[in-house]
C-alpha cells in the first residue's frame, strides 16, 4: 500500500485570478472554499471588469454553491491587496499578477485553464465546456490544497 501524501502547508489567504472574475476565478473561489478551512481566506477578481455569466452558475448549482449576489470585480475593487498565494488562470492575469508583486514576497502559481466562453453549439455542449473546467479546478484545488494526488477535491 503507498504511503499517504504529506497534506501541503495552507496558505492563510488565496487569491484567484483570471480575465473579467466572470467565470474561472469565480469558479475557483466557490470551489476552493467548499473544501479548505474557514480559516483560509479566499478571494477572486479579475484584470478587467467583466460581467456575469449564467453558465457559471448553472454548473455551479450542480455543486450545490451560489455566487450570491455577488458580481465580477477587479483587483483594484479588493479591499485587501496582500495574499500569501496568487493563483492566475489566464496568461493575461498570470502577467498583471507577476508585474503586481514583482517587489512583494507572495508566491504566484499559474494554472492554465481553458476558457468556456468561446464554446458555441447547443446549450449542452456550452454547459460541458463549462463543467470541464470546473471538474479541472475541482482536480488542481484538490492536488494543490488538499494533497489529494489525482482525486478530485469533492472525493
């Protein structure tokens, strides 16, 4: 029987990245707090401001989680500029991020996640794109935050 991973060292706030906070960062953030401690602080935003995307939340429904009332914002609307992870989505926010804390001692992950939006065809199709990236960032929270190897985070 294979020795268990060591659970990784949590970092006491999160921040996800993407372009418009509209559909991965949310995505992210919601997921990410379904399975870490309270005690983490978890946030998102985006490089530019973006509006909101029912597809997000109709896969997210299917996890049990809502946005609320909550709207895409950017990281100029956070109210809180340090985290001690920053986890970007999107090659846009990936370089915004890095040219952010280029003086600053916060880690920066790059994620690399597709992005749903362009998926055209019927709604299920739309609806699969979407379902795949957040079953991707389910996978990736769960490895990263969880030490879960290959599992989900819901497992």
């Amino acid at each position: 029987m294979a020795a268990a991973l060591p659970r990784p060292i949590l970092p006491r706030s999160i921040l996800f990245v993407c372009g418009m906070n509209a559909v991965r960062s949310p995505m992210a953030e919601l997921l990410a707090r379904k399975v870490l401690p309270p005690t983490t602080f978890v946030a998102s935003a985006g490089v530019r401001g973006g509006e909101r995307d029912p597809f997000v939340d109709a896969v997210l429904a299917e996890e049990g989680l809502s946005l609320g009332e909550r709207h895409p914002r950017t990281m100029d609307d956070l109210e809180d500029d340090y985290f001690d992870l920053i986890v970007t989505l999107a090659p846009e926010a990936h370089h915004t991020a890095l040219e952010l804390t280029r003086s600053l001692a916060v880690e920066v992950e790059y994620w690399p996640m597709p992005d749903p939006t362009g998926v055209s065809g019927t709604r299920e199709q739309i609806m699969a794109a979407y379902r795949d990236v957040r079953e991707r960032l389910k996978a990736r929270i769960g490895r990263r935050f969880l030490g879960n190897g290959a599992k989900n985070a819901a497992d």
